[in-house]
C-alpha cells in the first residue's frame, strides 16, 4: 500500500484551503471509492483529509418549493430511505437501491458517489497497461481491447470509458444542481455540465478544481419528479454496475406524455440525456410503442458503438422505452 498520511478537519475552509494548496492532497469521505484506488495505485495521494466530520453537510432537506438539498456528506442509505426524497423523486431512490451493496450504501456519500471514477479495468489494473485516464499520453488500452462495457456515445479515441455511478443519471434527468465551496467562494454547476467527456484530457472527469468542496446537490422541483423510474440492466441482479440504465421522469395528460425528461447510464463518459427523445416525446400516448420508439431513437442517430458492445445501441432503446413506460405509469 501506498504510504499516506491522514488528518480530519471540521472546518470547510481549512479543507478548501488545504486542497488548494497541496497538490497531493485528498479528501475522504466514506472511502469506499477512493480506498479501492489506492489499492490499486490509480491513486496515490500522500496526504488524506477526512471532510466526514465537517458540520450541516449530511442533511437532507425537503425545501418548501417542492425540491430537495442533499448534503454532500448524507449517506446513500439514508437518501434511499428517506420519505420525501422517496415521494417527491423516486428516481433518486431507486438508482440509490440498484448501486453496490447495503454495507457500502451505509458509509458512502452522495459526494464521494458523483465524484466515483470509471470502473474501467484497464484504468483500475496494476499491470500499467495503457490508459490515458490513469497515465495521460500511454494510450488507451480499451479502445481496440475490449470494450464490451464502455461508451457508445462521446467516447474519443483517448478514452471510450463510462462514468459508473447510477444517482448521477437520475440528477442528470432532474437537471439538479451541484454546489460547490472553492477558494474563490460557492457556485452552483448544473449536474450536466459537472461531467466531462474524454476529449484528449480523459484524467479530468469533471469541472472540478483544486479546492473545490462538493457541499450538496439540490433537485429543482419538478412537475415530472413523482412520475419518475430507474431502470438498471446488468450482468448479474446484484452488487454490479450498470451495463445500461436509463432515469426517466415524465409529466402527463391523461395517457399522453406532457412534457419528459431521460437520461442513461453505462453509455457514456458523463450521464447522457436524449435530449432529442425528450422533444419528440411530447404529445405521444405510452399506448403508442411504436411512436415511443421512433422518439427515442432520434437520440440513438450518433450512437458509436465499439468493436464489443454494439448489443447496447438496441439494449439502451429497450431500457430508455421500458423506463418511460413504467414512469408514466406512476402519474
Ligand atoms: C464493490 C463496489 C460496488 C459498487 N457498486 C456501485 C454501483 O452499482 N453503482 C454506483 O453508483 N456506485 C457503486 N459503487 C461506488 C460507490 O457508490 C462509491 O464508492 C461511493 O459512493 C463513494 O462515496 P465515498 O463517500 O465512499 O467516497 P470516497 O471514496 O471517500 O471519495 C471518492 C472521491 O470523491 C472525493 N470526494 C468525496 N467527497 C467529496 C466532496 N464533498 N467534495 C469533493 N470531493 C469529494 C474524494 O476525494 C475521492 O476522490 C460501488 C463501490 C464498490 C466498492
Ligand atoms: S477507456 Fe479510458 S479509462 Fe479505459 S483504458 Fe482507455 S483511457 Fe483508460
């Protein structure tokens, strides 16, 4: 194991401060992904500052306009519990539900969970195959090896690896809101914009800088939160990570779809929304299957599979069109 050292603090300036200035510095918080890493020296920080102690980060509050703030430092257990979370959005606590195991839920945080790197397993690999993510300029081993589990979408030729969390496809579909404190004071990143694709700088995941500290994640109300699913497919019923999953939230009339809102897992670098589905949806009865397939695949036009996972170009549509099914069904 890599030699660290291990400080806490209970103070959000003194972290913002320490992470700005040391660049081998890292937060921890549950641990459960970062510890993975330097384990596998994917990450090899000298220094760990645990941030779990840090005061009012663990709320979860539902606002009186109908959102919701999820501190960075709530558990995922307890956001998957929690009843207004479960009643206003049931897409976050499903997504919750389908991700690693109980135990895990229990220390890891919503922060540490949208900040997760990429299960790739030439980046999480000891053997120093190629990969950009984890040594910019060695190439991307994955992207003529194989690939039965990466991007379909947005993928470059330095990296074609998916971003493996689930509850930042249901953000993602919510258009929710990242708040971050950074040396130069807070703002306030729009969960689509707060994942990156590849490009030719796939070791940046996100628009994160030195310093900055994930304080919460609100979710705007939403006329389609209630009316709202997640649906994960995965290589086993358990304890896996999405091959592909697909967050739906739509608003109804009737058996028309008013207005809806879908984002995927397991086919991208950042959750991917289909934004074009989601103009073509309006209008459309969940009676109509073959006017909801034709929607959803106006966002499947660019799809780019690789040479092992062309199965996820069809496999995605089935889970975009079961997801707004199930969803619509919940008005
Ligand atoms: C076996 C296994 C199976 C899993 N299966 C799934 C799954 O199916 N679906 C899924 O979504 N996830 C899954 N996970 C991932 C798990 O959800 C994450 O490991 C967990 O959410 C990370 O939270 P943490 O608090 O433990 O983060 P940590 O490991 O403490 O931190 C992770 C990263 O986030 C940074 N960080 C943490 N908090 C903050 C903050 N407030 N501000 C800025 N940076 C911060 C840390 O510096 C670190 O870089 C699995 C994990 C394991 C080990
Ligand atoms: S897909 Fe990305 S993470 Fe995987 S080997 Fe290629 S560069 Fe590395």
């Amino acid at each position: 194991m890599h030699p660290f050292t291990f400080s806490r603090t209970t103070d959000p300036a003194t972290a913002i401060a320490a992470h700005a200035q040391d660049p081998y510095l890292a937060f921890i918080a549950g641990g459960t992904d970062l510890i993975g890493l330097m384990k596998d020296h994917a990450a090899l920080p000298e220094r760990l500052l645990d941030i779990s102690g840090l005061p009012a980060m663990a709320r979860i509050e539902a606002l009186p306009d109908g959102g919701l703030r999820i501190g960075a430092l709530a558990r995922m257990s307890d956001v998957a519990a929690d009843v207004e979370v479960r009643r206003r959005f049931p897409v976050i606590a499903e997504s919750l539900l389908f991700a690693a195991s109980g135990q895990l839920r229990n220390m890891a945080s919503m922060g540490g969970n949208i900040m997760q790197r990429t299960r790739c397993t030439y980046f999480r690999d000891e053997d120093d195959l190629p990969c950009n993510k984890r040594r910019p300029g060695s190439g991307c081993a994955a992207l003529y090896g194989l690939n039965r589990l990466h991007a379909i979408f947005g993928w470059s030729d330095d990296c074609v690896a998916t971003n493996p969390s689930d509850v930042a496809v249901a953000f993602a579909a919510l258009d929710a809101n990242v708040i971050v404190q950074g040396p130069r004071g807070e703002r306030s990143i729009t969960f689509t914009e707060f994942h990156r694709l590849p490009g030719n700088t796939p070791e940046r995941d996100n628009v994160l800088e030195r310093g900055d500290l994930i304080i919460s994640i609100e979710i705007p109300p939403r006329i389609e939160g209630r009316a709202s699913y997640y649906l994960k497919l995965r290589d086993r019923q358990s304890y896996e990570f999405a091959l592909v999953s697909a967050a739906a939230a739509v608003a109804m009339d009737g058996r028309r779809i008013r207005s809806a809102r879908v984002a995927m897992g397991g086919v991208a670098h950042k959750p991917w929304r289909l934004t074009a589905a989601e103009a073509a949806l309006p209008g459309v009865s969940l009676d109509d299957i073959e006017a909801l397939k034709a929607a959803i695949a106006t966002s499947f036009i660019d799809a780019r599979p690789l040479a092992h996972n062309g199965f996820k170009v069809e496999l995605g549509q089935r889970v975009a069109l079961r997801a707004l099914q199930v969803a619509g069904g919940r008005a």
